[in-house]
C-alpha cells in the first residue's frame, strides 16, 4: 500500500518533470540529483523510521513513465548519499535544504539550480501533499500559490543566477502582478543581496586594463580561467588583455593557457605568454640580468604602460565575481589608494573582517576519525549554524594569523560558509564596504619574514596584506626597493609594509569586488586531501562549456571557409572575408553582395537566408 500511494506521489512529480525534458536521456546531473532527493525524501518521510531507503530507485522505473534508465543511476546515487539523509536537520526539511545538502558535487549544480519559492510551491502543488501528510515544513500560504498548471521551467532553473533566488530570512512573497517583492523582518545575518546590475563600462571605456596572472598551477587556473574570459572586452568585459607570468608552471597550466591563445588567436594581443621560470633564469653571476634574483622585480617592472591598470591575479583565485575587476579599477581611479585589494575570502586580514560581520557560518566536517578528531573523508562540511561562534576557530587580524596563515581546516569552515551563502544568495554578507589595510599606520603588525629564495630571514612590521587579487599602475612601483624582491612572497613584503611606509600610500579593499582565494601553502595540502572544495569551485559544467565552444569555434572557421570560398567563385570581391568580419561588429551580408554586383537568383536567396545567421553568429563570436 505505501510503494503504491509512493509510486502515485513520484508519478505526479515525473509527469511534470518529464513533460518539459522530453524523457530521462535530456536530464542533467543536477535535475537527477533533485529527482533523487525528491523521491528519497518522500519514501524516507513516509515509510518507517528505520531510514532503510533502499527501494526508493524502485519508483522510477514503474508507471506510465517508466524511467528505468534513472534507477542504476538512482542507486548509485542513494549508495553514496544514503549515509547524510537520516543526519540532515529534521527541523529545516524543505527541498532546497535536502537538495543543497545532498547535491554537493558540483559547486555550479548548487549555485544555480537550488529550487526557489515558487518553484518549490510548484512542486508541492504538484504532488499533491500538504504540509499534514508530509510532514514537511513547506510554509505554504493559499494566496501565494501559483497556478498548479505551471511546469517547472527546464533552462530557466538549470541557468538562473543564484543572485535570483528569493530566500527567507522573515517572510518573502513574490505575486505574479510584476510588483516588488514584500520583506518582512529582515536578519542581519542573512540579509537580501540585490542582484548584479548590468554594466556597460562606459566609465572605463578609455582605460586600458591587464590582468597578469601568476602561473601557475592547472588545477585552480581550471576554475581561474572562465571567469577571466568571461572579463574580457571580447565579452563585453573590461580586460583588454590577459597576461599569463609564467613563474612555476605545470603541465596543465601550459595546455590550458594554449587552448586560450587557439580561443583568441584572432587577436594575438589579447592573450601573452611572459616567461620568468626559474630556467629560463639561471645565470647565477651575480651581475647577470638573467640572475634568479631579477626575475620577480623584472615581472613587476614590465608593467610600465601608461593609462594602463593593472590587476595581479593569483593562479589560486578560484571565484571572481561579476564586475569586481571594474570595481577594483575605478577604485584605483579614485586615487585615494596606492594599492587597491579585492574582497578576498580565506585572506590572512580579511578573514577577521569578514568574521566580524558574521559573514562566516557554523560547519563541522561530517566523519570525525574517533582516535585524532580529524576529518576522516573529503566530503562536504556539514552547516550547524548560523554563525561562527565555535572558540576553535578564532580569526586573527594578523598577517600571520594560525587560523588562516596555518590551518587547514580553518580554510575549509571559510570556503564552506562562502559556498552556502552563493547556493542561497547571501554573498553580500561578505561586503565590508572599504577597508584600510593600514589603518592604524605602518608598523601595526610585527612578524618575522622569510624570504626563501635568499635564505634570509628579517623581523619586519606593516599591514602584510596578501596580495592575492590587486590593482596597480605602473606610477605605484617608483621607489620599491628591488634588492629585497627575490622571489614570491618578497613583493608582498615589500608592498605592504617598507614600501607603504616610505611613500605613505595606503592599501584598500574594496568589499564589492568579492574573490575567493583557495589556498596559502600550509593550508593546501589537507584542503586538497581532506576536502573536496577545490572539485567543486573548478566549475566542471562550465569547462565543458569551454571545450564544447572551442570545437564549435574551429566548426564555424571551417564553414566560414567554404563560404569564403563560394562567394570567391560567386564574383571577383577582393580582400579576406576572416580579417573584414574582424574588424566589423555588424555587416549587411546583402548589401555587400549588392555593391559587387553578384547576381540574385532564387538559389542565391535561398542561400543567403541559410548562410546569413552563420555569418552573424560568427561576427558575434569574433
């Protein structure tokens, strides 16, 4: 009787699903995951208390729809999961908390595909349950409730901004009349962040704005490189330019940076490989410009554009949000500040600033080894509340703070609370406005320094502010005393502290330009072998995105080609169809056809029509 009524409650919710997605072979990783949760839950909440959920996957494969295809998957699904369902927060049992913490595989299945109000209305509607037979906490108001005839919306859910969620700190309604959504009281902690406005740049139209990365380690630039692209004026961005400063390399760095000179190799400029490897600087006379020593300060000293910004970027910045290059810039613009920093999270000063404004939550790691106390899988950290109040993690507003400079798992409570705020969309807790780095003058720290690279080992003083994600011009840099620049490490030395105090210029961060920051060396290895966050910013789906569009790109260069050619047959117009549609944003394809006089025949119409959407899409790639 139970798997029957089950078998009609997962029926209901198949035929909705279903319907838009045109059978089980159109579903994503993250529709399964949430059909997995869904029927899970459900037969969970509804059989006995034993937790045994085993023949859940059974569901799927009975009925009208009959989704065999789903049930080994389904199993494989629930084998893995089955452990966290009986140990989620029973007083919190809505879809969106199940699913966020089920589906924790990919960080951009949890960022854009977690169900929002309405949809989770939907859903209930749909299934026909009530909060009584469910016992499920769904705080459902008649008036709310959208027309039951609604299907939930395929693209719209898989590609919603997170910024889009609607979320509930006090009561939060959303009525089909187009008005503005009615707050309630509002908790401070998870306040409502407005969405990304959109931004021409027209501010910075004439500024010319480099990002020079230092290269690098492959698996972070994974996650690294999608959003600098998407940076790119070819993108309707800001970058100008991206520089790739080849410091340590691997392999993997190497393969992805030539895959992003094929992407542009329209424009040559655009993408630029300098080389300061240790290798390539190996002449160990000390008079020598090839000296190892001159490598780091001969990288700084080649920014020397004018009219030019620059932006340091660490190969480590594994989250960069949308508009924070443009707001580091016009805050360098501002000139109210030498250096200008990112909102950097998991940062040995900014960590303590984001403490302080509660932007950190409770997260405990889900298998504690009973002998050390230690994580003892790379799961995801479980939320236990919703603030950070645990004496054991203690951030320390300190250069060289233990919690973040030291620890690991410090590292790990940060990343876990930024990616819970971007699954439900309160990043903004992380916004400090503006902060000083040397608000207390410069020499409020006092630490020991060592420079590996000369061996050297000094006690200094200053802000020490890391230098993970900054904006610089190449004006900054008169007066850095070079002979203390050896290597990594030096230059930040230098920047916050000596080089501040000698021209009174401060440092800055600016608290709209938010970045995540993965790792500092005592920190990466147990995030790397007790976690799984770095899997999970390195935005897998989007990667493949990347590969896909590749291909597409090099399919379009071949069609164009014949195209080129046909028209080359056609009439006698001269010059390179590939270096015009460069130079151009937008063209008449028959208009141009007019001026050379090609004759118009009934093929030829038809021809244009086919081959015109091609030419366009190929002029908006380029």
């Amino acid at each position: 009787m139970l798997l029957k009524k089950l078998r009609c409650v997962f029926l209901a919710v198949a035929a909705v699903q279903v319907r838009s997605l045109q059978g089980a072979e159109h579903l994503d990783a993250c529709t399964k995951c949430q059909l997995f949760v869904l029927v899970a839950v459900h037969f969970q909440r509804t059989s006995d208390s034993s937790g045994d959920i085993s023949d859940a996957c059974e569901l799927l494969a009975n009925g009208e729809n009959r989704l065999e295809a789903l049930e080994p998957d389904c199993r494989v699904f629930l084998q893995k999961q089955i452990h966290r369902l009986p140990r989620l927060d029973a007083s919190q049992p809505d879809l969106k908390h199940w699913q966020q913490s089920v589906c924790v595989g990919s960080f951009v299945c949890n960022a854009f595909t977690s169900w929002r109000r309405e949809e989770v209305l939907q859903w209930s509607r749909a299934v026909g349950l009530s909060p009584a037979l469910d016992s499920m906490n769904w705080d459902v108001q008649p008036e709310q409730e959208p027309d039951s005839s609604q299907s939930r919306p395929e693209v719209e859910v898989a590609c919603a901004s997170s910024r889009e969620h609607l979320f509930d700190s006090g009561r939060l309604t959303h009525g089909n009349s187009g008005a503005e959504p009615q707050l309630g009281p509002e908790d401070p902690l998870a306040r409502r962040c407005l969405g990304d406005a959109p931004d021409a740049y027209d501010d910075l139209a004439g500024v010319r704005v480099v990002a020079v990365v230092f290269t690098g380690r492959g698996s972070r630039m994974r996650a690294l490189l999608p959003y600098l692209r998407r940076d790119l004026r070819a993108h309707q961005g800001i970058l100008d330019c991206i520089i790739f400063a080849l410091i340590r390399p691997d392999s993997l760095a190497l393969t992805l940076i030539e895959r992003m000179q094929d992407l542009y190799a329209h424009s040559p400029s655009c993408i630029q490989i300098r080389d300061y490897t240790e290798a390539s600087w190996s002449d160990l006379r000390q008079d020598s410009p090839a000296n190892p020593r001159h490598r780091i300060p001969s990288l700084y000293r080649s920014l020397n554009e004018t009219n030019t910004v620059y932006v340091k970027v660490d190969d480590d910045i594994v989250f960069l949000a949308r508009h924070a290059i443009a707001e580091l810039v016009r805050e360098k613009l501002r000139h109210r500040c030498m250096f200008v920093s990112a909102n950097v999270v998991n940062h040995a000063i900014l960590s303590a600033v984001h403490q302080e404004h509660g932007a950190h939550r409770g997260f405990e790691p889900e298998h504690l080894d009973n002998d050390t106390g230690k994580q003892s899988s790379s799961s995801a950290w479980i939320r236990v509340a919703d603030v950070n109040m645990d004496a054991s993690y203690v951030f320390e507003r300190h250069p060289m703070g233990s919690c973040v400079f030291k620890r690991w798992d410090c590292a790990a409570l940060v990343h876990e609370s930024f990616l819970d705020r971007e699954r439900d969309g309160t990043l903004c807790a992380f916004d400090f406005g503006w902060f000083d780095f040397h608000r207390a003058g410069f020499r409020e720290h006092q630490y020991v320094h060592f420079s590996p690279w000369s061996g050297q080992t000094w006690r200094a003083s200053g802000a020490r502010w890391s230098i993970n994600l900054f904006a610089l011009e190449a004006a900054d840099l008169l007066g850095v005393d070079w002979s203390r620049v050896h290597g990594p490490g030096d230059d930040e030395e230098e920047f916050g502290g000596n080089h501040a105090e000698r021209t009174g210029g401060h440092a800055c961060a600016v608290g709209r330009s938010l970045a995540v920051h993965f790792s500092y060396a005592p920190q990466q290895e147990r995030l790397l072998s007790q976690t799984d966050l770095l899997p999970r910013y390195a935005l897998s789906e989007e990667l493949q995105a990347w590969e896909k569009t590749q291909a597409s790109r090099k399919a379009h260069v071949n069609l164009f080609q014949d195209v080129q050619n046909s028209l080359a047959g056609a009439c006698s117009w001269p010059g390179h169809w590939l270096n015009f549609l460069k130079t151009c944003k937008s063209f008449d394809i028959y208009g141009i056809i007019y001026q050379q006089q090609m004759p118009m025949t009934a093929d030829t119409a038809s021809w244009l029509s086919d081959t015109a959407s091609l030419f366009k899409s190929f002029v908006d790639y380029v």
